[in-house]
C-alpha cells in the first residue's frame, strides 16, 4: 500500500534532472538512496505527529499547535497559492511532455499540462468518488510502466545495441548535487501520506516502523533500479538531455509502438498523481476554510455531490494560471520546481521543528514515539534545512539566466510573503 502511495509520476521525469546535475553515475545512484532515507526519516517523523495530535488538518493542525494560529493559516495560504497548486502544475508537465512525444507535431506540451488539470479538477468536481475509482488501476499502470523499463534496459544490454542517442537541441541544465536532492525528494513525495495512512492502520509502534522500513525500503530500491536502468542504457549524457526517458528507452528496445504504450502509460500515471493531489488539497483547503475566517468561502462543502467545489475551482483556477507562466520557461517542469520548492521545504522545515515544541508542551500525549529519538526528527530537520537551502540557491541561479520564467523561485516566495500581512490582519 505505502509502495502505491509514494510511487508518481516524478520516477519519469526527475531522473533526467539528476543526471544533468551530477558528475557521476554513482552520485545519482547514492542520492538516490539517500533520499529514501531522508523520506524514512520524514515518515517517522509525521507517523509521532499524526498520531500524538490526529487531525485531518495534518500540517496545518502540527503547525497551529506549535507554532500558533496565524502561521499556521500562513501554511493554508501558501498550499492555495505556491505548494499544492504547484505541484499540480508539476506533475501535468510530465503528462505535457510525454503526450507531446506520442504527437510531435501537436500542441505544445503546456496545452497538455493545461488540459489535463482541467479534466482532473472537473471530473472530481463531478464527484469525488469518480475520481477516486480509477487510482487503483492507475497505480497498476504505474507499475507495469516501469517494469516496462527495467525489461527494456536488460533487454538493450543482452542485445549489445547502441546507446539512443537525446533528441535534437536538447540541452542539460544541472548545478549541484543539493539541486539533485531537491528533485529526488520530488519523486519520493508521497512519503507524507504513507505516514498518514500508517499511522491509521497499525496497531503497534512495532508494526508502523516496520511498515514504514519495509514500503520505502523498497521505493528506494525500486527507484535505484531505475536509475542504474537509465544511465546502463542512455548514458548519463543523454538521460541528462531527454524530458521523456521512458520513451527513447523503450524506443530503442522495441520500436515506436513500444515507445508510444510507455508514453501513454506515463500519462496515465501523471493523472493518477495529480487526480491524488487535486484530492487531498481540496479536502485540506475546505477544512482549514472552517477553522480561518479569511478563507471561510473555501470551506464550504457541495452535500448533493459530496465534493469542496469552492476550493477544487480556486486550487484548479490557480494551477492553470502557474501552467501559463511555466509554459513561458524552456521547460515548465523545473520551473515549476524552482518555483514551489523554497516555500514547500520551510513549511517542511517548521512542521519538523514542531516536533520538538510538542514534545516539550504536550509530553504525556499518547501515540507512537520516534525510534532513536532525537536523531531521527533532527536527520530530517537538517534535510529540510539544506534542501530549502538548495532551492533557494537554485532560484538566484535562475536569475542570471536571460530566458524566460527565471523567476519561478522568486515569484514563489514574492507570494508567500504577500500572504504574510493579509494573514496577520485578518483574525
């Protein structure tokens, strides 16, 4: 189940954003394995959270309870404008780009991004329960995708053929290794709800460690596999240099028919992520609506279809004006990144604090402990400092770039900071 929960679209994508970035195969490999173990310790983490203080509000209730009401409104502010609308607007660039390799010669990839958060945000605004039907298939799609990919690459180096070689005028645009960390927590990013649901499920602090070590023990490895798959097949060079590596690899392999099933599949996966996505931040909107006057329109839930309809327009309408802007940028998918990652990890960054504050204001709270602690929570509380970090170096990287949408990463901040004074006016 964890495994369904972490895996997305990202695997698709992310891994030709590491390979630009880094100097070595086996630096994409150990990062790679490095963030499964930052995503283990996050999980921990929210798994004492969520069950010491259980609330549907998840970060917005550690937050307000740590850290007091107006940062905690704060949170919901920067989840409407920069966090889980971004991250919508991230993942439909991946079907954007996948579905314009099935026809070149069609839309921009934007227009594909843009069409698909409408279809998501209409058919759940139809009814929750149809968009909830199709997850479990599209996880399945997920996972024969890249099975599809593992049997490609064993087949590629059984047979001795060529490496492909990128697409025309495709260019690599790595910086570091704290960028590549940044991507790689991207692809884990379900890690946060596999506490959650954990949390929920299991009876013991025994059974949720092990539950936990085991699910993102085996993303990670899963995710490595992939990795190794790529770059013993592309080549670092090339995956560096292709938006769509599933494809060219299964291109290769076994021909365009091949190639376009894969694509498809990818596609179909980017909608199972953000159809997840689209839920999970309405519901979250319509329920810090209830408890923040300022966004009391937000909270108001449609009974006749059982759906938050006022926060799945706001959250759809948002996501479709980042997908303009990021189709301004060579490529929306980092922009995108660039954009939602600064604000996201110094949300991350206090959640993880809050930890410690609560432990020291409600100490007999009951619940599940952090094994090792304090250094599990703290591992993760350094993480989410050197990835903001990162982000934020990442964003004043962009700014000495001439092309266009280089200022994602401030456009992302310049917002959250217009939330502050209207959060700290209102009551």
């Amino acid at each position: 189940m964890i495994v369904g929960i972490v895996i997305g679209a990202g695997i698709f994508r992310v891994p030709a954003d590491v390979a630009a970035a880094v100097s070595a195969d086996w630096q994409a490999l150990a990062l790679w394995t490095l963030g499964g173990l930052a995503a283990l310790c996050g999980a921990l983490t929210y798994a004492e959270l969520a069950t010491r203080h259980p609330s549907i509000g998840g970060e917005f209730h550690f937050l307000r309870l740590a850290w007091g009401p107006r940062l905690a409104a704060l949170f919901v502010w920067a989840r409407i404008a920069v966090m889980q609308t971004g991250a919508i607007a991230t993942v439909a660039f991946v079907a954007g780009d996948y579905a314009a390799g099935l026809w070149p010669s069609g839309p921009h990839p934007a227009l594909w991004a843009a069409a698909a958060i409408a279809a998501v945000t209409l058919a759940n605004m139809a009814s929750l329960e149809a968009g909830r039907r199709g997850q479990q298939l599209f996880v399945a799609v997920e996972v024969g995708a890249l099975a599809a990919v593992l049997v490609a690459a064993l087949w590629l180096m059984g047979t001795g053929a060529p490496a492909p070689q990128p697409p025309a005028g495709s260019t690599p645009a790595g910086t570091g290794l704290g960028l590549a960390l940044v991507f790689i927590m991207l692809a884990y990013g379900g890690w946060n709800e596999a506490a959650y649901l954990s949390a929920e499920t299991r009876d013991s602090s025994h059974g949720l460690v092990r539950a936990l070590v085991l699910g993102l023990g085996g993303v990670t490895l899963l995710y490595v596999l992939i990795n190794a798959a790529f770059l013993a097949t592309l080549g670092r060079e090339t995956l560096a240099a292709t938006p769509a590596p599933a494809t060219l690899l299964l291109e290769a392999a076994f021909g365009p028919l091949a190639a376009a099933a894969v694509a498809t599949a990818v596609v179909i996966a980017s909608l199972s992520t953000m159809n997840a996505t689209v839920i999970t931040g309405a519901r979250a909107m319509c329920a810090a609506g209830r408890q923040v006057p300022l966004l009391a329109p937000l909270g108001t839930w449609d009974q006749a279809r059982s759906v938050p309809r006022p926060a799945l327009l706001l959250q759809g309408l948002v996501a479709l004006a980042l997908t303009a802007y990021g189709a301004t940028a060579p490529d929306g998918f980092t922009a995108m990144v660039a954009f939602g990652a600064p604000v996201f990890w110094l949300f991350l960054a206090l959640t993880a604090a809050a930890l410690f504050r609560l432990r020291r204001t409600h100490p007999d709270a009951p619940g599940f402990r952090v094994p090792l602690y304090p250094v599990i929570p703290l591992i993760f509380l350094a993480v989410c400092l050197a990835m903001l970090w990162s982000s934020l170096d990442y964003a004043k990287f962009m700014l000495t770039s001439s092309e266009a949408g280089r200022h994602a990463g401030v456009l992302g901040i310049a917002l959250l900071a217009l939330g502050v004074p209207l959060v700290w006016r209102a009551r």
